[in-house]
C-alpha cells in the first residue's frame, strides 16, 4: 500500500471535488396533472322547449327593437359596442376544436340606458361542450344619488347542448344570439344575447370582446375556474 504524503493531498481534493461537481442533482417532483371537473347534467338547468324557446326569441326580438327605437330618438346613447376583430379570432378559433361552445365565448355587457348594468364573461373549457360564467352587476346605491357598487362576481358552469346553454343560474341558446346590422339608429353592428334567469326573467346584452380573467378576481374564484379546465386562452 503506497504511502500517504502531503504531495498527493492536491489530487485526491481535485477527485472529490469532481466527483462533487458531476453528481447530478435529484429531479424535481413532477406537478400532479389534475383532469378537469365536468359539469353534470342534473345540476343545472333544463333546456327550454321548443315552445318556450320561440317565445323567448320573439321577446328577445321586440326588446332588440325597442332598445333600437329608443336609440333612435336620443333616449340611449352608446348602446353595444362595434362587433371586436378579436373576439372573431377568437372565436373562430375555438370553433376547430369545439364548435358547440364558440358562439356564446366573450365577456357581454349591458352598460347602456338606466342601470343596472351587467357583465357576463363566459370563457371555453377543455373539456368538450362545457364553459365556465363570471357575472356581476353594478348598481346604484339607494341613499347617496350617482354612487355605485358593484356585486361580487358570481361563478357558475355550464354545458352547451344541441345549441342551448344551460348552468344552474342561466339558459341561453345560439338562436338567442342576435346579429344586428348597423342602421340609422346605431352606426355600427352589434351582437345581441338574450339570457334568461332561473327565475324567468330575460336579459339583453351585447358583445363587446375576448373573455378575459380580472386579475382583480379572488383567488377562490379562480381556482374554480381552473377546477373545471376553463381559461381565457386560445386552444392549444
């Protein structure tokens, strides 16, 4: 056995720190890939009938012509919004993957006449034929005259069946959705939306651009979102 001298004590240093240098270091754990929820069909809303539905279109019709008329004589100004290029794109792009859901995605506003005012963003899911919905509404306060607030968002999916969507709070339907042409009245096209409330009531709004997740949001809020695979991204 060779003998220990100081000489060698440079090359078993220059070993260890190699052999340190070249042990690789132990991966990471990879992130738990969780499926996203699915929505199920007895938690929501039924579809309208066929009945309810030609009644909910032809009240959609004459609210669309009323707001029109009153735009008309000054008594609504700014009413919808020129349709976005971008939410086209956006939505032509999802209808690739998902064609039953890209009708109804983007945020839809009704911020015109008296308020209340109300925001809906419906945003797509990876899982087929499901959304996910963001509504708030801003108000005025009953004691001090202009102030406002504005209600919490509520969250809620829904699924997109044979062209009616349906959540637990709203039913809408792709024949609720209304083209309108630009005309005398409003300078510009704008999409309409009829929503219709569990309690019966039918909403007006229109089209305004891409859905878009608030960074002002709750964390919880977003995490609900997340739990049922929707985002405000382009598929993938």
């Amino acid at each position: 056995m060779g003998r220990w001298t100081w000489a060698t004590a440079p090359v078993l240093l220059s070993i260890s720190g190699l052999m340190a240098c070249t042990i690789p270091e132990p991966a990471p754990p990879a992130p738990e890939v969780v499926d996203p929820i699915s929505a199920h069909p007895a938690t929501l809303l039924p579809a309208l009938s066929p009945e309810a539905l030609q009644q909910r279109e032809a009240e959609l019709t004459d609210r669309i012509d009323s707001e029109l008329a009153l735009a008309g004589i000054g008594k609504i100004i700014n009413l919808g919004e020129p349709i976005s290029s971008e939410l086209e794109t956006f939505r032509l792009a999802w209808a690739e993957s998902d064609p039953a859901i890209a009708p109804f995605l983007g945020t839809w506003v009704k911020d015109w006449d008296l308020m209340p005012y109300d925001f809906v963003t419906v945003l797509p899911s990876t899982v087929p034929g499901q959304v996910c919905l963001v509504r708030y509404r801003q108000s005025e306060t009953e004691t001090v005259p202009f102030e406002t607030f504005t209600t919490p968002p509520e969250f809620s999916v829904a699924l997109v069946v044979d062209g009616q969507l349906l959540s637990q709070d709203v039913q809408t339907a792709a024949t609720l959705i209304r083209p309108t042409p630009a005309s005398a009245y409003v300078p510009y096209a704008i999409e309409f939306l009829g929503m219709v409330e569990a309690e019966g009531e039918l909403r007006l709004l229109a089209a305004q651009q891409p859905p878009t997740i608030d960074p002002a949001w709750e964390t919880s809020l977003v995490e609900q979102i997340d739990t049922y695979g929707c985002s405000a991204s382009a598929p993938s």
